[in-house]
C-alpha cells in the first residue's frame, strides 16, 4: 500500500485530476505527461504511472483497459476540494463567463446555452424520472428540455461513469447569457432557498453569496436537505431553490422583451421582476436597480432528491447546442 505523500505528489495528482475531467476519453500516461509539460510540471511516463497508481488507490481515478484512465465522480470531488481555499468567489465568475459564452439565439433557436449535469444510477433512473416529472409539469424549473448521456458520453464537462446515465437540466444562466446578448449586464447576487406561499415567492430563508463561495450554492442546499419542492407542487406552499440577479433599471423593458422571447422556446426560470430600488422577496435594492427572482436550474433534481434518491451534481458543468435538448415527455423510461 502506498503511504504518506509529500505535498508536491499531491499537487501532480491534482494536475492528473484536472487534465482527466477535461477530456471526454481515457488517457494514457504518454499524453497526460505531455499535458503536464503544458502546466509547467516536468514529470516523464514511469512518473505519471506512479500517481496514476496512487489516484487508482484511493478512487479517484479508473483503468479503462489499455486506453487509459478516467477520472472517477470521487476524483472529481477531490478536485473541488483542493482548490476550495482559493476559489472563493469561483462560481460568480464562472457564472459571468458562462453567460458570456451563451451563444443561444431564441429567434433562430439556435446556439449553445449552459447546462447542469446530474449523474443517477442506471436502476434508479425511471424512478428518477418520475419524482421529477410533477416538478417539470408545474413550472419550479428553467425549462423542460433536458439531454440524456450513457456511459462514456460527454454532458458539458462531465463524462458518465459505468453503471450511470447523465441528465443535463438548463442552467438559469441561461436568460443572463441571452440578456448579455441582448445589452443587458446582470450583477449575481446569491443562490438560495426561497420560501412559498400560495403560489407566491414570499422571503429567502437560506442565502449563500456568490462572492463567498467556491461551491454551487444550490449543490448545498440539495444535500442539507433544505427543500421541500414536492410540497410547493402539491399544495403551493413550501421552499425551492432560487438564485437572485439585479439589472439596471433602465433595462427592465429590455429584459421583458428577451424573457418573452425565451418563452416561445420552453425556457422560463424567471420567477418574479422587482421595481427600481425597491425590495424583493425581502432583499434590499440599490437605487436604480431592480432585483430579479430566477429559478434554479437543479430544482427537478432536489425533488428526486427530496424523493430518497441518491444524486451527483455539476452545477455550470458546460454548454450544450439547443438541439440536442429534448423535451422530458421524449425521454423513453
């Protein structure tokens, strides 16, 4: 067994880490030590098979035959934690860069817009599916389309490990990207839990501020259990996620116009608009700015969550074209 392992070994395993969740194949030792040269990381073959072999140990990684090794959803986590300490305020700018990177145009419905990536157990699956569906039904999320992946497959950043299949819901990026588009910058606030009553957003209970995280607000929330979806569908009342958003005041017709747009295409996710520098959902406002309430996009998935199924989430895994997407209704169970 291999035993304790000086602090550089543990930098070169975060580097392999990296270079394998940024590939959708498996990798052998040759191109992993050519990626490392890249990073300025001098390390040859036989060295790259010993961290392999230590990354194979503790679960992190996973030997796909004579192709090469595939990152594991452990080694992903991994990855997460690492960079944990120096990645506050990493969301809010990978937020902003994805918005930037939406390409989708909802007039010619066409381009790429962000996505969520969800990994669920093959037997779990259509059970899955179904707590979702009354979720997707009632409008608590960004949009019904969704992309499915098998093993192996790509969805975003996440590639689909053995024994698993890949669900990728709309991210609520989405409406920024296209307001983006549309000359509308967006300052992103927090992600939160937001309680329900009578249909109605009434307050935010749970806040976790972009700027202080290096985690998705809404993964947290999901695992803390903090949600009761299924009851805001049933009877109106209860708590879902939401993420908070401002714009300048001057735009708000700007924005109308952009979200009646994504409509027509099946993409809503804004839940309620404020008007200028008042409060919304009890969140004070700056003086020509108006708050916007969106919807996040893993809401169907805390429901599946909510329902005892156990799940792992990319929140902002990547970008995806629009026709990939289907609607939930397609997807064969």
């Amino acid at each position: 067994m291999i035993q304790a392992i000086e602090s550089g070994s543990e930098r070169i395993i975060i580097s392999i880490l990296k270079i394998l969740s940024e590939n959708s194949r498996p990798l052998g030792s040759t191109t992993i030590a050519r990626r490392l040269k890249y990073d300025g990381i001098s390390l040859g073959e036989r060295g790259v098979r010993y961290h392999l072999k230590i990354a194979d140990l503790r679960g992190f990684t996973q030997l796909i035959g004579r192709e090469g090794r595939i990152i594991t959803p452990q080694g992903r986590q991994e990855i997460k934690e690492a960079f944990a300490t120096r990645q506050l305020g990493f969301i809010r700018e990978r937020l902003k860069a994805l918005a930037f990177q939406t390409t989708f145009d909802p007039e010619k419905r066409t381009g790429k817009l962000p996505i969520n990536t969800s990994l669920i157990k093959k037997s779990e699956f259509n059970k899955a599916i179904s707590a979702m569906k009354g979720v997707f039904k009632a409008g608590v999320c960004v949009s019904d389309l969704v992309a499915v992946a098998q093993e192996g497959e790509k969805l975003g950043s996440v590639i689909v490990p053995d024994g698993q299949i890949g669900l990728a819901t709309v991210c609520s990026v989405v409406i920024n990207g296209v307001l983006l588009r549309g000359g509308v910058s967006c300052d992103y606030r927090f992600g939160g839990v937001l309680q329900i009553r009578n249909s109605r957003p009434k307050r935010f209970v749970g806040i976790i501020e972009y700027a202080g995280t290096s985690l998705d607000p809404s993964e947290q929330f999901i695992r803390a259990r903090m949600t009761s979806i299924n009851e805001v569908v049933k009877t109106g009342n209860g708590k879902i996620l939401g993420v908070f958003r401002t714009i300048p005041a001057l735009a708000r017709e700007v924005a109308e116009e952009r979200m009646a747009l994504l409509r027509e295409v099946g993409i809503g996710g804004f839940y309620t608009l404020g008007n200028p520098g008042e409060p919304l959902c009890e969140i004070p406002m700056e003086p020509n700015r108006i708050g916007m309430v969106q919807l996040s996009g893993l809401n169907p998935i805390a429901a599946a969550y909510e329902a005892g199924i156990e799940i792992e989430n990319t929140a902002e895994s990547g970008l995806i074209d629009f026709e990939e997407l289907q609607s939930l209704r397609q997807v064969s169970l």
